[in-house]
C-alpha cells in the first residue's frame, strides 16, 4: 500500500470507494490522457465520471477561468448580479427546448434534482414521487430516497413516498422476451396499473428518470419509453423531471439531450458534471412558473459562482462550436461496433450497451452466464495494466462504465478499442480455464 493511500484510508470514511487495488493519483492531464505520480501514461475512458467532458487543459476552459479569477473576484454568492450566470442560463433555457424556461445553478447533480423535486412537489401539492428502477439520483437525502439501487442507499429515511416503474429491467423473465414495442406497452400499462390501484395520481408530484441511467450500468431503455409514459402521467397532470447529469451536452451522439430520443419535452431537466469541465457546477432548467414557484426565500451560496459559470460558458461554446454531438456519434459507434464484434467470441461478455461516448459492457461467469463483479474487477486492473482508465457499475457491479471526453479523435477510439478487446481476450482465457 503506498503511503498516499495508507493516509486516504485513515482520514477518509471507509466507504469512500477507489479504483483498482492499489488506487493511482493523478497528476497531470493533456486532452484525453492523464499521467500518475509513478508517470505512468493512460488513455482516459471515464473522464472523472463523465465530468471532464472535453478532457484535461482545454486551452478555451482554462483562460477563461484565468480572465475571471484575473478579476480578484472567486466568488459573490446570488445577492448580486453575476454577468457569466446570467450568460449562461440563457444558453440553457435556449436550447432546453423548455418553453418560458428559467435556470437556478447548484454545485452538484444531487442539489440540482433536489431543487427540481421541491419545485415538482410544490406545484402539484403533492408528497408522491415516481422513480424507475436501478436508478441512481444524487447522495443528499432527498436523492438517496428516490435512487432505486439498494447499494447507493446511505438511508431508509425518506422525506416522501416512493415508487418504482419497470421499464430499465428488461432482463427479467416476465420481460426479457418482448420486442421493443411490447416492452414499451407493458411498462406502461403497469404504471398505468399503479396510478389506479397502488397510488392516488392526485398525490404525485412527478416521475425523475434518467435517459440512460449512469450509476447503474448505462441501461438503455427502448427509445419512445419515456415518451409512453408522459402520455399516462399527462392524463393526471403529474410532471416529467429529465435526469440530464450524465446524458446531456450531446454526449449520447443522437440528441443533445438524452431525453429527446423519447420524443417528448420535459417538464425540467437536471444537468451537472461535464457543464463545467471538472469545475463544480450543477443546476436544474424548468418551466418558469415551476421555479419561480417554490416557497420562500432562497438564494445559493456558491452555485452559479463566477468561476464555475466562466468554465461553463466556455466549455458549452466548445462543444457547440466544435459539434462534438457528432464526434460522439461517429466515436461511439466505432467503439461500440467494434465491442459487439469482439463480444461474438467472448464468453465473458454478457452484453454490450450505449450510445455515443457513453457505453458498457456486462462480464459474466463463462459456465453459468451469471453476472461476475470480480470479472469486471479484474478488467478494471486489466485495462489499467494496458494503460486504458474505465469506470465500473451496475446492480451487482458487474458493469464495465466508459464514456471518454467527448473530445475523443477516431484515433484515440480506435487505441482504445484495441486496448478494451485485447483486456478482455485475456480475462476471457483466464475465466476459461479449467
């Protein structure tokens, strides 16, 4: 154990989680590769948890931070007129799709889907909330009681009602058999079901879910769900909160928002981690007459800050200016074509998911073909050992989770590619060993 870690271990709460079993530091980064301590050099296939979406010293990011902080001014708080906040929420609520939409700025993805359940809730008078299942929302209280992922649950504390849809669990046997359109048909009926039977419709605030859920393992629900399920909750009045955390910003390849492959608007969205490119920013883009609705007085001490606005202007610039909705696409694709081939003769491989930069593969015992969380940790070690960062999740953690810079050139993909199939070649042949 290095002493770096020696000292992690004792001052940081144990279930404060690393990588790989002699966690790394790193130390430098150039756009979408990191160097350790050790100075090793490694492809970046995680990007911070999907956070420094444009990779690391983006010349455009890091003057514009510099021009701010150049100012002598870090920070104001929202008592005063911030002019790059300003900017920046008319960049969303242009492009939210969102009519009359107003912005409000947090420091994370958790206080931002907290601001949208206040707003939701206090609009419908209502203490209900519809989640799906194998989500993952956020660690503040409200959050852990609407993420439905048992593991990421700090607390049986719930500040109001929850309830689960299916919809993201396809491999059960009840479902794992239906064409997409019979899928979709259930999943809806059964929330239809629930809106009748399990639940008064007048005592829900909203349904939050995300377009591909993140943390647990890039599920990908059949394009047009979500869209099936607006139609039943628009009957009742009840509001749909996007989950944009991890899918907005163009990085899903098709639409600059994940929610729009459902063919629907939402009634708010939630963003956070790429917007600032590793500086801390989150926030929530609704209808105005939901946000201007929440009671009381309110302001925030550090969301919308001069600096984390500064970086998100610019880093949402580069990615308009640059179309790097379109590099994740064509990325992506090369990727995850390349890892359905692979996967052909990969025992290992359950599944291969995604789209654009953001894709997973599931690892399985090759005998039982039953999900192997220690198969998708000795991948992590793997690609680490081949100079290639990846993250990991799922319901059981036998998810392998990449969504790389959306910087990402073919050529980066391509080495990747390459490292990802070689790794699991040989996890394969040592998984298949008698």
């Amino acid at each position: 154990m290095s002493d770096l870690f020696a000292r992690h271990r004792a001052v940081i709460p144990n279930w404060v989680g690393t990588n790989y079993s002699e966690p790394i530091e790193i130390v430098s980064g150039k756009g979408c590769r990191v160097t350790d301590a050790q100075g090793n050099s490694y492809l970046d296939f995680f990007a911070g948890i999907l956070t420094n979406m444009l990779g690391y010293d983006v010349a455009e990011v890091r003057e514009a931070v510099e021009r701010q902080i150049a100012t002598g001014i870090y920070h104001t708080s929202t008592l005063y007129l911030i002019r790059s906040q300003v900017e920046l929420a008319e960049k969303i609520a242009g492009i939210s799709g969102i009519p009359d939409a107003k912005v409000f700025f947090t420091n994370s993805g958790s206080e931002a889907n907290e601001t949208a359940l206040a707003a939701a809730l206090t609009h419908r008078k209502a203490n209900q909330v519809l989640a799906m299942r194998n989500s993952y929302h956020g660690r503040t209280f409200g959050t852990v009681a609407i993420t439905g992922n048992a593991n990421w649950k700090a607390s049986s504390n719930d500040p109001f009602g929850t309830h689960y849809l299916h919809g993201t669990d396809r491999q059960l046997s009840a479902y794992r058999t239906l064409s997409d359109a019979d899928f979709i048909k259930a999943c809806a009926e059964d929330l239809r079901q629930l809106l009748a039977a399990g639940i008064n419709p007048a005592d829900v605030g909203a349904l939050i879910a995300e377009p591909i859920q993140g943390v647990g393992g890039f599920n990908v629900p059949p394009d047009g769900m979500l869209g099936a399920f607006k139609e039943v909750l628009d009957e009742y009045g009840i509001l749909f909160v996007a989950d944009e955390v991890q899918t907005g910003w163009g990085r899903t390849g098709e639409h600059f928002w994940g929610i729009s492959a459902h063919g629907i608007t939402p009634d708010a969205m939630t963003f956070a981690k790429g917007l600032g490119n590793g500086f801390a920013i989150g926030g929530v883009v609704a209808r105005g007459d939901l946000l201007d609705g929440i009671r009381g007085n309110g302001i925030s001490t550090f969301g919308g800050n001069p600096v984390a606005t500064a970086a998100g202007n610019a880093t949402l610039d580069y990615v308009l200016s640059h179309d790097l909705q379109r590099n994740a696409k064509v990325t992506g694709d090369l990727i995850i074509g390349g890892l359905r081939e692979a996967a052909q003769s990969l025992d290992v491989v359950g599944a291969v998911r995604g789209k654009g930069l953001m894709f997973a593969v599931d690892l399985v015992d090759p005998a039982t073909r039953q999900p192997s969380p220690p198969l998708a940790s000795r991948m992590l070690e793997a690609t680490k050992e081949r100079g290639l960062l990846i993250g990991k999740g799922g319901l059981v953690g036998h998810t392998l989770r990449m969504a790389p810079p959306l910087t990402l050139t073919e050529a980066e993909a391509k080495e990747g590619l390459g490292i990802l199939t070689d790794a699991l070649t040989a996890v394969n042949e040592e998984a298949s060993k008698p």
